[in-house]
C-alpha cells in the first residue's frame, strides 16, 4: 500500500497566527492548498511562473498575486519573486521532512545492525 502523506496542522496554532489572520480568507486557503501540496510531494516549496502556480494552487491569476503580497507583508512562509519565478516555502515544512527523514535513516541503521548481528 502505497504512503499517503499526513499533515499535522495544529488547530490552535492556525487560529491564533496573528500574522496569518492579517491575511484575507482567499490567502489562507491558498497558504492551505500550498502547505497541502508541499506535504503531498514531500517538498518545503513550490515554485513557478504567476500562471502555472495559480494553476496549480487551483486559483486566478489575481487572488494567487494578492496572496503572494499578503504573505510577504505578513512574514508567513517566505515568498521570492525573482525572474518571473515565484517561490513559496515553508520553513515548518522544511522541519518535518528533515525530522522524517532522520527517523527514516535511524530506522534504516538500527534495522542494517540486526540484520548483522542475526547473520553472525
């Protein structure tokens, strides 16, 4: 069975980011939509032109600009715009995949070591 990613969005932190609830109801579902797609590729960003990031965030061409200016303004994730390429990250994201991928090494090691011991 294949892995489907899981993400750990606590309730309280969401609601109570004061940063995050400067921004319109439109940027944080488009913040969601990014967060939800990072985790889905196991990636802490996403990149693109204006165009191909509204399409992906299944947005206009507009609210995706208004987004990318709120979360700038606010400080949410961060947001570069360099060269007609836009790049939203996210540095919780980043955290979690470099945290699951340590676990995911350890496992590996512990699990290498019993296989010697029990050739032994």
């Amino acid at each position: 069975m294949r892995h489907r990613p899981v993400v750990k969005i606590d309730a309280r932190d969401w609601l109570l980011d004061a940063a995050l609830g400067q921004c319109s109801p439109v940027t944080r579902g488009l913040w969601l939509e990014a967060r939800l797609y990072m985790a889905a590729e196991s990636r802490a960003s996403i990149s693109g032109s204006l165009e191909s990031l509204a399409r992906l965030l299944r947005c206009n061409v507009g609210h995706l600009d208004i987004a990318c200016k709120e979360l700038a303004g606010h400080g949410i994730g961060h947001v570069s715009n360099g060269g007609g390429k836009i790049t939203w990250s996210c540095p919780e994201m980043a955290e979690e995949l470099k945290a699951a991928r340590e676990r995911r090494e350890a496992t590996a090691k512990r699990q290498d070591q019993h296989r010697k011991r029990r050739t032994k």
